[in-house]
C-alpha cells in the first residue's frame, strides 16, 4: 500500500474523526498502548512513525492498528485487504462520513440531551441509579450519532438489556418505564419501537430453541438480515448496546458469554471484535455487581427498619398492657371504694333512719 494512501487514512481520521466518534478522547482510552498527544513532532523516530510525518503523534504501525480497530480497519495491507481501499478519499466518502456533519442530530450534545431528560422527567431519581442513567443517556447518544451507525433490532435488543436488568431493583417500580420512555424520546429513538423490536429478538431466541450455529448461521429471518448487514459493511459501527445483545443472545442458547466464544462470534461477524465486545461485557457485569450490592444493601436496611419498627410496636404494647393493668387495677380500687360507700350509707341511714331501712331493705 502506498505511503500516500496510508497518510491519506490518517490524515482522514486524525484531522477530524468528530464525523466517527464525537468524542476522541473514548477512542484514545480504547488502547492501552497510545501515548499522550504531544507538540509538533520533531525529528521523529522513524520506528514509532510509520509513515514519517510530523503532522501525526509518533506512533508504530502495531500501535496505529489496534487504535483504528474502532474504524474496522485491522491492518494497511491492501493485498491483505483490499476493503481497505473503501477508506481512501473519495466525493462519496466525505458526502457520507464528511467532517463537517451539520446534520441536526449531530448538532446535539450530551449537555442538551441531559436537560431535555430533565425537562421531561421531572420527579428526582433515587441517588444510586443517577450515574447509571446518565451513563447510559451518554454512551447512546454518542454511539448514535455518528455517521456509520445504523439502527437494528440488536440495538434495542441490548438496550433494554442493559437498562432494564440494572433497574430491575428500582424501588419505584412504577417509574421504570417513564424514566425510560423520557431517557430515548431525549436521546431521540423511539421507546415504543425499541421494547417492540427488543420483544421480538427475545421471543424468537426462546421460542424456537435455536442453537448458536442457528443463531450465526441463519439463512433467512432477523438474525440472518442483521449479521449479513454487520459482514458486509465495512463500516459497521459497534455500539456498547449491540455487543450487550449478542452476549444476552448467547446466554439465552446455552454459550457462556466468554472470551473465547467471543472471538468465535467475532470471526463469523467479520467487523465486531472480540476486545470490544469484552470491554462492553465487562462493563455490564461490573454495574450488575454494583447494583446487586445496592439491591442487598437495600435489603437490610428494609429488614433492620422493620425490626425497629417491631421493636416500636413490641414497646408500644408493653406500655399499652402496663397501661391496662393500672386501669384495672384503679377499677377495682374504684369498685371496693363504691362498695365501701353504699354499705357505710346503709350503716348511717339504718342508725338514723330506721323506718326508711327497713322500707328499703323489704323492697329490696
């Protein structure tokens, strides 16, 4: 592959690469190998510059390779893969993938997105579920924006799996789903579609007992259409969402969602690869510990309050009984007293009155 090529690719996705992630900062994170962007590039090391410019970081061809595995391209050999030639500059790769996106949807930033949730939802959210609503307003709303995303019923598939396994221990069941509807219609999807499509990739999996040679290697159906979709496009952008989907998809059929049948997976979808869907998985499993912790958590406090709330009544009712007990024991003083007073009357109204006594007692 020629250097001018090479320095083409670069030059296309370093200048501006707002077009395919929003934010380059995620993309940098991404690898573990990149170095911190520094000055202009002086007399440069001609190893760690694989193509010998000073416009770009130094950076080796290995390094450069698992860096742009987030733009499917896993090496700049055109005899290796000659796709690669699709990213060369072109009227119909700057018409679709141009770095001036001006598209309304683009124009959106997570700031707005946040405010428009706000304004649209508007009770407070329990404390220990904010950061993982926010995360995930985020994380979608820059994973769909970028000019290679394409909706699909994996997408809606993962995103229900994500949010509704962590909201399960929502205290407020009522609010699950309006939090939700409110989260997409500001993210702009369309809650209705996504549960929809998301209900209808669930009940396929279970319904039909499908194996993962069904799964990958359907000839027809959904699964079919999306995975084709995903092996003949170049430039498939893989969301967080859609490799959650696949790892839910392979838990439903009996394959543990591993590193290694990951990577088989990946092979067959051709451009979704292992360390990514790993990344996402790990994510996900680590926030269901999170909120797993939270849910128990929540638990003993519920239980050490109903014990409080039993010991208040247990007290309660140890007065309420010494209570009762004073009064009757006052009653029966008042009786003893009463009966003490009408025979002392009698004594006297005998002493004093004895007609009227015997009159008394003969009608008695």
């Amino acid at each position: 592959m020629s250097a001018i090529l090479k320095l083409s690719i670069c030059a296309a996705v370093f200048l501006k690469c707002a077009a395919f992630v929003p934010h380059p900062v995620r993309l940098v994170k991404s690898s573990n190998h990149i170095q911190p962007l520094q000055g202009a590039v002086t007399d440069a090391d001609t190893d760690k510059n694989a193509f010998g410019s000073k416009l770009l970081p130094d950076f080796s061809e290995e390094e450069l390779i698992e860096m742009f595995k987030e733009f499917n391209i896993t090496n700049f050999d055109l005899e290796k893969d000659p796709e690669l030639a699709k990213w060369a500059p072109s009227k119909e790769f700057f018409e679709k993938f141009g770095f001036q996106n001006m598209t309304e949807r683009y124009k959106k930033k997570t700031s707005d997105v946040k405010q428009e949730f706000y304004s649209i939802y508007t009770k407070p959210i329990l404390p220990q579920y904010k950061t993982f609503i926010a995360d995930v307003m985020t994380m979608t709303h820059l994973q769909t924006i970028d000019s290679r995303y394409q909706y699909d019923a994996m997408h809606a598939f993962g995103i229900c799996t994500q949010y509704y396994t962590i909201m399960k221990g929502y205290a407020l069941t009522e609010e699950i789903d309006v939090i939700f509807n409110s989260m997409m219609k500001a993210i702009g999807l369309d809650a209705t579609q996504i549960r929809a499509d998301a209900k209808k990739i669930l009940t396929l999996v279970k319904d039909t007992n499908l194996t993962e040679d069904d799964v990958l290697n359907a000839k027809d159906g959904d699964f079919a259409s999306i995975f084709n979709n995903v092996r003949e496009n170049r430039f498939f952008k893989y969301t967080d969402a859609w490799g959650l989907a696949m790892g839910r998809i392979m838990e439903l059929i009996g394959v543990e969602p591993k590193e290694e049948n990951f990577a088989r997976w990946s092979k067959s979808l051709r451009w979704v690869f292992t360390q990514r869907i790993m990344q996402s998985w790990d994510e996900f499993s680590a926030d269901q510990l999170k909120m797993q912790g939270i849910e128990a958590m929540q638990k003993q406090l519920l239980i050490r309050e109903k014990r409080r709330a039993a010991g208040r009544l247990e007290k309660k009712a140890a007065e309420f009984e010494s209570k009762k007990a004073a009064l009757l024991d006052l009653n029966e003083q008042i009786e003893v007293r009463r009966t003490q007073l009408i025979e002392e009357q009698k004594a006297l109204k005998k002493k004093f009155e004895p007609d009227a006594y015997e009159k008394l007692i003969a009608e008695k």
